[in-house]
C-alpha cells in the first residue's frame, strides 16, 4: 500500500475494523517515512459472468434498472428499489462467491421482487424464465397461490 502523501511503498496497519454491514474491512495506516495517517477501506470484489463469457463488476444500478422496468405502474417507489437492489447485492456477497453467474443474479432478483409485487414479479419471471405460452403464467400463478404468496 502506498502512502497517498508521500508514495512510500509501505505502510504500518495500526487498527483493523470490520464495518457495521459486514461486507468491508476499515484499516486506519500509518506511513513511516511521513508518520502520516489515513484510513482504508477494503472490499470484496463481486462481478457478474455474462452467458457470453464476458465478466464485468456488479452494479446495484442495473439491478434496480431492470426491476423498475418490471414495476412501471405499479405502487413500487424509488425507495422499495432501493431496498431490493441492496438485498440482492447482500444475498449475492453471502454467498462466498467472487464470480457470480447472471442466472444467479436473477434467482436473487426473484425472491424479494415476490414479497414486493407479485404483478412485478410474473413480469420480470416472465422474461427472466423465458415463458413461452399463457399455460407458463398460469402455472406460475398457482405456484405462487400455493406459496401463499397472492391471496387466492
């Protein structure tokens, strides 16, 4: 670690705190040549593989884009978004895994979009499972009567 006031090539880690969400470790350092002070913060690096191949970094805003277009017109605000996106950013860091596959992300989308808005949710399935016919939704609706989670 670089010293960010003088550029020595080393620095003494004076404390290590893991922070209040669990997901990122704070160092406060100590520069030896300088004797400055300042603190780091430390984060596991999460990223998406594509079905192509392709590995690009996790972004909240892409989930939440995604599940606002499956919440257009319903009563879901920005803050309901909000709370989803970090869900899904928490239950992906969970599970130990640097490397998630977009089938994955989806899965994750899908449990707490349920308990959101059930039209939300038969809408973003609907292109995520890839129905191909009405006998798809319907299936998937007594699914979720079964599971209690629309009132039948």
């Amino acid at each position: 670690m670089h010293c960010p006031f003088c550029r020595h090539t080393d620095t003494r880690v004076l404390d290590s705190r893991a922070a209040e969400d669990g997901t990122s470790v704070r160092r406060r350092r100590q520069c030896p040549a300088c004797e400055r002070r300042f603190t780091t913060v430390e984060q596991m690096q999460l990223v998406v593989v594509k079905k192509s191949g392709v590995i690009e970094p996790f972004n909240r805003e892409k989930v939440i884009n995604g599940v606002r277009k499956a919440c257009a017109g319903r009563p879901v605000t920005e803050i309901h978004l909000a709370k989803l996106g970090q869900r899904v950013e928490e239950s992906l860091r969970a599970s130990g895994a640097g490397e998630i596959p977009t089938d994955d992300v989806g899965v994750a989308i899908l449990g707490p979009l349920s308990e959101l808005d059930s039209v939300a949710y038969l809408r973003f399935a609907s292109v995520y499972k890839h129905y191909q016919s009405v006998d798809d939704f319907t299936a998937e609706i007594q699914r979720m009567q079964k599971a209690e989670t629309l009132p039948i």
